[in-house]
C-alpha cells in the first residue's frame, strides 16, 4: 500500500506542475486578449472606408479592372489560409483549416484550380504531411502581426491577381481566418476579397453604396479611374489581410485562454481525486500497522502467559 500512496504522490505533483504552466499560459493569453482587441478595433474603420473607397470608383465608372470585374470563365482561385504558428489553443487552427478544406472542395466543384497559400506553422505543416503544393508560406508572426507582415502576404497575392491566367495568374482571391465575435465566440470563415462583390443586383449594389438616405457623391479621377483602382488594389488588399491576421490573432489568444483555462480546471479536479485515493491509501497504511501492532503485542501477551505457566 505504501508504493500506491508513493505513486499518487508522485501524479500529483506532476499535475501540479502542468497546472502551474497552464495557469500561466492561461493569464499571458488574457492579457494579450485586449491589445488585439484594440488592434482589430483600431484597423477595421479603415479597412471598412478603403472597402467603401474602392466601390465608390468602381460605382462611378465602367471600366473593367481586376479589383472589380469578375472574368467570364474564371479557371483559378487563389486561397489565403490563417492558421497559428503554436498550438494549445484547443480547435482555432483546425477549425480554420476545415473551413479551408470546404472552400477547396467548393472551388473545384466549380472546375477552378486552387492555388493555396498558408499563413502559420499549424497550416503550413497540415499540407506539407499530405504532400499538397503550397505557393507560398509564412510563420513567426500569427499572435503579433504587423502591417509589414501583412504587406509581405499580401505581395505574392497581388503579383497573381495581376498576373494574366495563361501564364500562372489567378481570377479571384479568397481568405479563410478566423473571425473574433467575442470572447467565447470565434467563427473559421471563408471570405471573397477579389474581385469585389457590391449585390447580385443593381438595387443592391446602389444600397452599398448609400450613407443614410443619400447617395455618395459622384467623383472625377485624375488621371483616371483605372489608375485609381491600379493604386487601391494593393492598399485594399494589404488592408484586408492586415484586418484578417489581426481577427485571427485575437480569436487565437482567446481560444488558448479558453482551452488553458479547461485544462487548469480539469487540473484541480484530478488533483482532488487524487489526493482523496491518496488520503485513502494512507488511511489505509496507518489502519494496517495499528492492526499489526495490536496483533504482535497480543502474540506477545499471549507467549508471556504460556511461560508463566
């Protein structure tokens, strides 16, 4: 009984310890929380007016631009996946990769062919076990991005957007990240970002463009709207992606708190498990040699009346 009490105390102190860690682990991701709270805040006006800036010149002319207009017979999709660089944060990167997974389904469904590019080591390491091309990848930066990372993303990206199909270019631009809605709740979503959508009809891509009651007023473009659009395309693009790392890092920090507080609850309640088997067994151990106390002195009482006799 003594090596079962041993083995108890030897689990407990190990939970213990992994309990410290995840207590630890638990409040740095708290704290984290609300500095990508405020970054998403901060970013998400700007990418919302650049948004209403690019569909503001593209309202008021008819040129066609890759920003803008759909291709009659798109053959390939580029998609941009958000993933984490470290685990622990319970289902945030698997989440995202599923909805990945359902939008590559999806795009070849439509007979276009995906060009994917992973953003994480989570991501990064999920396609490179399957043996699946990748573009492009980057890791080192998932829980803190800046707007040069997102620069940096959104390079190769624009590059083939721009570039012309027949020779490796790309028809749409599509993101999967992960969505911050609140503290407990983060959505893995799959979002078009080029070309630019404003409504299936003409009611509803005016209603896009509508602050209130009144419409936004008509602009002259100097030297052109084309040229406006060619100088949106990678601020609008960079500012998506910027805003989408940002989402991501936040519902990252968020997942890993929840997952790290389960696992410091789940922690103490296997420590008091333990610690009643191990009150037991101790129980257990003094009730055994209070027993063979009493049975040797009474062998011995017993032996010292046979001698007397």
């Amino acid at each position: 009984m003594g090596a079962q009490l041993r083995v108890y105390k030897r689990r407990i102190k190990s939970i213990t310890a992994t309990k410290k860690i995840t207590k630890a682990m638990e409040m740095i991701a708290a704290s984290r929380i609300v500095k990508a709270q405020r970054q998403v805040a901060a970013s998400t006006p700007y990418a919302e007016q650049l948004t209403e800036a690019v569909g503001a010149v593209a309202y008021s002319s008819d040129i066609k631009h890759p920003l803008t207009t759909e291709s009659e017979h798109p053959v390939r999709a580029a998609l941009l996946l958000i993933t984490s660089d470290r685990g622990l944060a319970g289902g945030y990167s698997s989440n995202a990769i599923k909805a990945a997974e359902e939008a590559t389904a999806r795009l070849i469904s439509e007979g276009k062919e995906v060009k994917s590019f992973v953003v994480g080591r989570k991501g990064a390491s999920y396609y490179s076990f399957r043996e699946r091309p990748v573009e492009e990848s980057w890791t080192g930066f998932t829980d803190s991005p800046t707007y040069e990372d997102a620069k940096r993303v959104a390079a190769p990206l624009i590059a083939a957007m721009e570039k012309d199909t027949a020779h490796g270019g790309v028809d749409e631009l599509h993101i999967v990240f992960t969505e911050f809605v609140s503290m407990m709740t983060q959505t893995a979503v799959d979002r078009r970002m080029l070309p630019m959508t404003f409504g299936k009809s003409a009611e509803d891509s005016a209603a896009v463009f509508t602050k209130g009651a009144q419409l936004l007023p008509l602009y002259d473009f100097e030297p052109g709207a084309e040229q406006v659009l060619d100088a949106l395309l990678p601020r609008y693009v960079e500012s998506r992606i910027y805003n989408a790392l940002l989402q991501s890092a936040a519902s990252e920090h968020a997942a890993r708190r929840r997952a790290m507080k389960s696992a410091t609850d789940n922690a103490e309640d296997l420590i008091k498990s333990l610690t009643r088997l191990a009150n037991a067994a101790r129980q257990a151990d003094i009730t055994q040699e209070i027993s063979e106390i009493v049975g040797g002195a009474s062998a011995l009482a017993d032996a010292s009346a046979g001698s007397d006799r």
